[in-house]
C-alpha cells in the first residue's frame, strides 16, 4: 500500500486537532487489497490505482481540471492523483490478485458460520449453503449525517449527528445470491472492488418480485441508502439483496448512531 498511496503532509493543523493527511490501515483482513483511512485530507497524493471512497454528505474535489469531485456516500477510481480536501476517506488499492485468494487469510468467515442455521420458523441465522463470506470489520472514524435530508425525507439540511463509520469486505463466487432481507440498525451503502455484481430491490422476499437492479462494477457505490427512518427509531428498508455476476470482492460502508 505504501507505493500506491502516498501522503503529502503540510504544517497546517485542522479543528479536530489532528494532523492533516493522518493516515491509518484499515484491518479488513487481507494483504491482497490494502486499504487505508486518511482523515484530514489536504491534498493528499495517490500514486498508482485505488477506489477512492467519499463517506461524507459532500462532495471532495480531486485537483484535475476540468474540475471534478467525488459525490457524496460516493467513489472512484482514480490513479496518480491528488485529492485537494476532505474530512476522511477511505481507500482501497486496486490489484489483479484473483477474488477468492481474500478469503484464504485469517479473520474471514463463511457468513453461515458466523450466525449459525435460521430457526425452525426460518428466522434468524443463515443459511450456511449460501457462499457469503466476510472479512473483519474496522472502524472508520465519524461521520456527521442529517440522516432525514439524507435520505430525502426534508428538502432542508440541517446539522447533523455524528455516526461511527465502520467498514468491512465481503466475498462471493460468481452467481451467489446472497440472501434478500430487510432488516438493519444502520445505515450503508455497498462499493464495489473487484468484479462485477449488483445491488436488487424486491417487493417480497421472493426473486420473483424484483423491481430494481442496480449493476455495480469496479469503483462502484450506490450513493443514495436504500433505507428510509423509522417513526420508532431504527430504519425502514426493502426488501434487497446483493448478487455477485462474477467472484467479487465488495465494501460495506456503515453508518451507525453511538450507543451510549
């Protein structure tokens, strides 16, 4: 990682009180794609390929010109690039390693194994027949978040509440379908890393009643959360599932509320 992303300090000192450009690896689990959260992003310099991931509610300009900047809860690849400013972000260098070799290295789970078998009443669980495999999770800093405007339930953006960034990758072979469901206490967007899959939306959990399929290539990130807020607190989401097309490698990208 250390030759694909390289850090350009400067002396300024931001409001956290951290330095600029304070880099951090990220523990997910596997060698074979390198990842690093940098927090205090003052032109910070990558030097080869990375997916390039903006956690934030705007925009971080990259210095190219014509300008152009990653969207919110959003990425991009880029290569041999200075990203001019942001809170955080999170990279991820780009390789040619095979998908499956994640999942040869310590701390990754078959997702079934991790939960064990559904209940009788087929709740809970996983089933263990289904070839979903996670790797570690890392936190990853905070993110202030107006969850409502978000998620496009108030037109106004208001100041926001600070959500703990968690991150971890997850593996499936090609043509796994990784199990609709609905249910989360956070919410996340997905970012593509290698090959080529697809986030689905369903009526019912039911593949038969599919009504959106959002395919998701290399550097890929559903930008807008599939969820809503719930009245009673939590958050309301559809019926979905991610697919893998081919072996992929993808970034779940958390955003929880503190417990405490």
């Amino acid at each position: 990682m250390s030759q694909t992303i390289q850090t350009n300090q400067t002396n300024q000192t931001l409001l956290t009180g951290a330095a600029p450009n304070a880099v951090r690896p990220l523990r997910l689990g596997t060698p074979h794609l390198p990842a690093l959260l940098v927090e205090n992003v003052d032109r910070y310099r990558v030097r080869g390929s990375a997916v390039v991931v903006n956690p934030h509610p705007d925009p971080v300009p990259l210095d190219v010109s014509p300008p152009v900047a990653i969207p919110p809860l959003s990425s991009t690849i880029v290569r041999d690039t200075v990203i001019v400013s942001a809170p955080s972000v999170v990279l991820v260098a780009m390789s040619d390693v095979p998908a499956a070799d994640v999942i040869r290295d310590p701390g990754w789970h078959l997702l079934g194994d991790l939960m064990g078998p559904p209940a009788a009443d087929g709740t809970g669980g996983f089933p263990r027949d289904v070839p979903l495999w996670k790797g570690p999770q890392d936190e990853a800093g905070t993110v202030l978040l107006d969850a409502p405007h978000l998620l496009g339930e108030r037109p106004d953006r208001r100041p926001g509440e600070p959500y703990e960034l968690r991150v971890n990758l997850w593996y499936a072979p090609a043509g796994t379908d990784c199990a609709i469901h609905n249910r989360h206490d956070f919410i996340e967007v997905h970012t593509q890393i290698t090959g080529v899959g697809r986030m689905q939306k369903f009526h019912a959990p039911d593949h038969a009643s599919l009504y959106q399929d959002v395919p998701m290539a290399p550097g890929y990130t559903t930008p807008q959360p599939f969820c809503r807020t719930n009245p009673d607190g939590g958050y309301l989401y559809p019926w979905h599932q991610y697919r893998a097309d081919t072996d992929c490698v993808w970034l779940a990208v958390e955003y929880h509320l503190p417990t405490h």
